[in-house]
C-alpha cells in the first residue's frame, strides 16, 4: 500500500465525523435565532441553517470521495516528493 493511501485513509474517515460535530454545534447556536428571533433575524437563522445542511452534506459526499478518486499525489505534489539536493551545495 501506497504511504500517501495510508495517511491519507484516516484523514477522509475522520472527515465525517468532524464535519457533523462541526455542524451541530454550529446549529445549536443558530437555532435560538431561527426559533424565537424576529421576523428579519428568524429568516436570517433560516438561511444560516439551510447552508449548514448544505455545506455539511457537500463535504461529506462530495469532497471526500473527490480527495480519494484523485488521490494525494495529485492534489499536494510538493509534500509527496523527495527533495531534490541542489547542484551548488553537492560540489566543494
């Protein structure tokens, strides 16, 4: 198994449940607002809840599989690679 599938593995499956304790605790602080705000700050609470469930859906079954179909190699070429030593500091 490839190092890059190995670290990369428990990255997306802690993903999920980040995202959600993310969300809710976010929810839970929102929804006073949508709840027993006013007319402008509810529908303000609304909206914020709405692109919660949105956002939250999106990382999950969105991003994640796209991480794992292009693989890390792909997406951080930079931290995958073996440093290449310069032509000046090899020759004294």
């Amino acid at each position: 198994m490839r190092r890059s599938s190995v670290i990369s593995r428990p990255r997306i499956n802690q993903t999920p449940g980040r995202t959600v304790a993310t969300s809710l605790t976010v929810v839970l602080s929102i929804l006073p607002l949508a709840l027993i705000g006013g007319e402008v700050v509810r529908g303000f609470g609304v909206a914020i809840i709405f692109g919660i469930v949105i956002g939250t859906s999106s990382s999950i079954f969105i991003a994640s599989p796209i991480l794992l179909f292009l693989g890390e190699k792909r997406l951080r070429p930079s931290q995958t690679r073996a440093p290449q030593p310069t032509a000046g500091a090899a020759v004294r």
